[in-house]
C-alpha cells in the first residue's frame, strides 16, 4: 500500500469515524487466530473534583469502560493538572457505555 492510498484512508476513517484495528502478526502466527476484539485506549476525564482523582475513581472509571489498566502520573503520583488520563482495554465489538 502506498502513502497515498493510506492517506485518503485517513481521509476516508475521519469522515465516517470508525476504527480500525491492526495487529501485528508475526511469520509463525496464523492471522485467523489473532484477536482483534480488545483494544488499549487512552481516555481523559474532564471535570472531576480534585479530591477525586484518584487511582481507585480512575480504576472505577476505567473498569466501567471495560478494563483499566494504568493511570498516568507525574512524578510525585499526581494527576497533570486537571485531567485524569488513564488506559483502558476495550472490547470494541460493544458500543460505549455511557457512565
């Protein structure tokens, strides 16, 4: 596939906004086999209170989503100012859960 063609790909994914999901399949694997179901995403929580950004709201948030898996910190375990950026393994074949 050339740039060109994965360019108007871009084009084509940000209008109709579906996702596509790649894996990378190595030469002893057989790609029917791969799972292509789950997905890690990086999801920022806009509006919480500061008392409430936590690691156990964050595992909350994220397990309602589907599976959390990390929270992103700064050095001193704190959130980055006031979003709560955390890593959830989705299920993609199910629509999002509205909290």
């Amino acid at each position: 596939m050339s740039l060109i063609e994965i360019e108007s790909w871009n084009d084509v994914l940000r209008h109709t906004k579906n996702l596509m999901v790649l894996a990378k399949v190595e030469n002893h694997e057989n790609p029917n086999t791969v799972d292509l179901d789950w997905c890690s995403f990086h999801v920022l929580i806009h509006d919480l209170p500061i008392g409430r950004m936590t690691k156990e709201i964050a595992e909350f948030i994220g397990n309602k989503l589907g599976r959390f898996m990390d929270i992103d910190t700064d050095n001193n375990g704190g959130t980055w100012g006031a979003v709560l950026r955390i890593q959830v393994m989705m299920d993609v074949t199910r629509p999002l859960n509205v909290l």
